[in-house]
C-alpha cells in the first residue's frame, strides 16, 4: 500500500471559459469538481497505475464534506482526519483562446493541537502498513513548520521510504531528516539551496540531506542526483494546457517506479509521461490515459 498524506486538502473547481479578460463578466462553460490537494492528486494518478493507495490528512466543514464524497466512487481508501474548521477550495480558470491557466488557492483550515495529536495517532497506525510514503503540499495554519520533519522521522523508525514535495521553511526543515526523495521545481530548488543552475542545485539538495532529489523543471522535464547517478528526462516535445496538478503525476511516477523497484531512468520516464499527459488532460489533477502510453517511449532520458 502506498500512504500520501495531505495536510491541507482541497476541493478543486476548474472553470472553463472562452477567454479570460481582466474587469469583464464571464460566463463559464463548464464546471469540474475534483478531490484536491497535492497528495490526493497523487493518490489518484497513483490508483490509475494499479497500486492500492491510502490518503490521509484533514477534512472538515461542508466543503470537506463535498471532498469526501467525491472521493467516495475513487479506488482510494479515505483515511482522513476530522477537523472543525472548513477544506479550502482552488479555483483553476482555464482560457480556451490561449490555453493559459489561471489558479487562486484559499487558506486551509486552522489546526488545534487535539486534530494535530489524533492525525499523528492515525499516521503511526497506517504507517505499519505502507509500502511508501508522500508527504505532500503545504501546511495549514496551525500546525508547526517541522511538521514534515517529525513525520519523515516517523516514517524512517518504521523503516517506510519517504517522500517529500512541498517548498520553504518546511521543505528546509524536511530535507534535514534525512527523506528518501524530494520532488522540488525549479523555484522551489533555488530558494532551498541558493543556486539557479539545476545539476549544482540537486546536488546542493543532497548534501544537505536528500538521499536523492527529482527536481522538475517544467518544460524541459525532470532532473534526478541519486546515489546511482545522474539523469535528465525530458518530454518528446512541449505541450499547452493545463499543468494543474502536473507535479504530482510526477510524484506519482517516481513514488509507484520506487515500489516496483524500477532504474531510475525508468522512473524518470514514467514521471515526464505523467506530468505531460496531465497538462493535456481537460481537469485539473486528471492525466490523459492514451497520450501517456503514446509519451512514454518517447521520453527521452540521458546521463547528466
């Protein structure tokens, strides 16, 4: 069983409009609704690929109430916590002349103590039953920025890989645990480590406590420092749409190629398929099943 934790949860809506112009009326043409937050991206990209998955974090309010019956129909357990403050939503409001996505993402929900205490009893639990785990987004308010330290540690005394995709203060405490794998993009690697070049960026990353990091770099794919080398994937060729949720189909790659104990060239080419037939994909945190069969030769993977 793969675990992916999402403290801060979502419900997603994608508005689809004709254009997107700045101080005008819109009509939206269609509406979707999906179950969000960066790990239940991944869990469901992760469940497409055939792996049992489990997703845990908060929920709470009407919306929270709307994310858990979305789930519901999913081949995904929901193992979430309650919490008495309300599920953020996003909105993705994609332009159909352009083909440009715009995004705006409310606050999660504040943490008590009591909700932080019941999820860490609920992680250890499900812990003892992972084949992996993705610790994924960002934090709510109320819960402290070493909260992915303290559940990477966790997940290293049960003897579970770990996986950690989120940015600042909290990816900097994370990554002095020690994880398995860190997915950060391009920004997100600068910002931790100080440098713009990505090969010298990835390895900084490692040094300062990545077993091995997978650093996207949109356009131009994914590059992988591990302790078996150095790899850069790249899609065949570059693709409009929208990248909502792009990033963790990439995690998802990685995180299922890592289980099935797959080289990492490998994992690195399921990873860019993923990410790309996601931006193709007409929802938000959905991919595009027959485009990635038709990506996945075609990514082309090289030493770095």
């Amino acid at each position: 069983m793969i675990l992916t934790v999402t403290l801060n949860t979502a419900l997603d809506l994608t508005y689809r409009v004709p254009a997107l112009t700045p101080h005008t009326t819109h009509r939206v043409t269609d509406v979707v609704e999906r179950p969000g937050g960066k790990g239940l991206n991944v869990a469901r990209v992760l469940a497409a690929l055939g792996h049992e998955t489990v997703v845990t974090g908060f929920a709470g309010g009407p919306t929270g109430e709307v994310l858990r019956a979305l789930l519901t129909p999913l081949p995904v357990r929901d193992a979430l916590v309650p919490t008495a403050g309300a599920t953020r939503r996003t909105v993705a409001v994609a332009d159909r002349a352009t083909g440009d996505t715009t995004q705006f993402n409310e606050p999660g929900p504040h943490i008590c103590p009591a909700e932080w205490a019941a999820f860490l009893d609920s992680y250890e639990t499900l812990l003892g039953q992972a084949d992996a785990v993705a610790l994924c987004g960002s934090l709510p308010p109320g819960i402290h920025v070493g909260a992915y330290a303290e559940l990477i540690r966790r997940s290293r005394a049960a003897g579970v890989p770990v996986l950690l995709d989120t940015s600042g203060e909290p990816l900097r405490r994370g990554i002095a645990a020690r994880p398995d794998l860190i997915k950060p993009n391009a920004d997100e690697l600068a910002q931790l480590t100080g440098a713009r070049e990505p090969l010298r960026a990835t390895r900084d990353a490692r040094r300062r406590g990545a077993h091995a990091v997978a650093a996207s770099l949109g356009a131009d794919g994914v590059l992988a420092a591990t302790p078996d080398g150095t790899w850069q994937a790249t899609p065949p060729a570059p693709v409009r749409g929208n990248p909502t949720g792009a990033g963790d189909s990439a995690v998802a790659g990685l995180l299922s190629g890592l289980v099935e104990d797959l080289p990492w060239p490998q994992r690195l080419a399921r990873a860019v398929a993923l990410a790309t037939a996601t931006v193709l994909a007409p929802a938000a945190g959905e991919f595009d099943a027959g485009a990635y069969e038709e990506l996945l030769p075609r990514v082309q993977v090289a030493t770095a």
